[in-house]
C-alpha cells in the first residue's frame, strides 16, 4: 500500500512536470501574444489574461494564481480611482541578440496608466515567457 502511494505521488509529480509549458515557435508568436494579453488586460479579462501565459510560463500554477488574484484586486482599485481604461500603446521593443526579447506596453486610463512587460527567453525548444510585470511606474520609460 505504501509503494502505490509512493508511486500515485510521483506520477502525479512527473504529471505535473510534464504539463508544463507550450513553446512560442518564433519572435512572432512572442509579440502576438503580447498584444493579446495586453488586449485582455484592457478588456478586464485577466483570468483569461493568465490563462494564455501559463500556456508559455514555466511557472508554478499555484503561483501564477496567486498573481492572478491580487491583479484582479489591484486593477479594479485603480479603476476605481483612475477612471476606465482607454486605451493601449506599445511602448519597446528591446532584443538580447537572438535568445531574449522584452516588450513594453501601455494600458492607459482616464487619469494614468499601468505598464506591462514581457520578457522571453529562446531555449532549445523555442520561446517561452521568462517574467511577466505589470505595475504603474512608467517614469523610466521617458528617454
């Protein structure tokens, strides 16, 4: 009986392991989903958002549940405050030779606006998303 749970439990683990993450095939797909997340966050679609970056980010479910959670709490706060969301604007497009990528984004609101990065990393398989911010200082992105 103690071998069966042994064994139930690692191959849940390996499960796990393996259900892991999808590959993005080029540059591409990076900007593609991007733009979709991006749109999605606009939309206050954010469960939705996170449903499409797991697929690529090899991150633990539970903490990308996390994140999901307190986003949700946070972007109606500053709906509350700053008024709705009024539109997008892609801010950079910076390139580490050909292994990673980050792309910045603007959500603008009535009275403010949040910033989003995305940071991918190429490995052998293709690309998958490395990190993932939002947060509502953009005073660096002056240049």
């Amino acid at each position: 009986m103690k071998k069966t749970i042994i064994v139930a439990l690692l191959s849940f683990f390996f499960i796990q392991v393996q259900a892991q993450v999808k590959y993005l095939k080029d540059e591409a797909a990076t900007q593609d989903l991007s733009k979709k997340v991006t749109q999605l966050f606009l939309e206050n679609k954010i469960s939705t958002s996170f449903s499409e970056l797991i697929l690529y980010w090899p991150l633990p479910k539970n903490e990308v549940d996390a994140l999901e959670e307190k986003t949700i709490k946070y972007l109606n706060l500053i709906e509350e405050r700053f008024g709705k969301p009024i539109g997008l604007l892609k801010i950079s497009n910076e390139k580490i030779a050909d292994i990673a990528i980050r792309e910045t984004y603007l959500i603008r609101y009535e009275n403010t606006a949040i910033r989003l990065k995305f940071t991918y990393y190429k490995n052998n398989n293709g690309w998958i998303l490395n990190a993932f911010k939002w947060d509502d200082s953009f005073t660096e992105e002056f240049k």
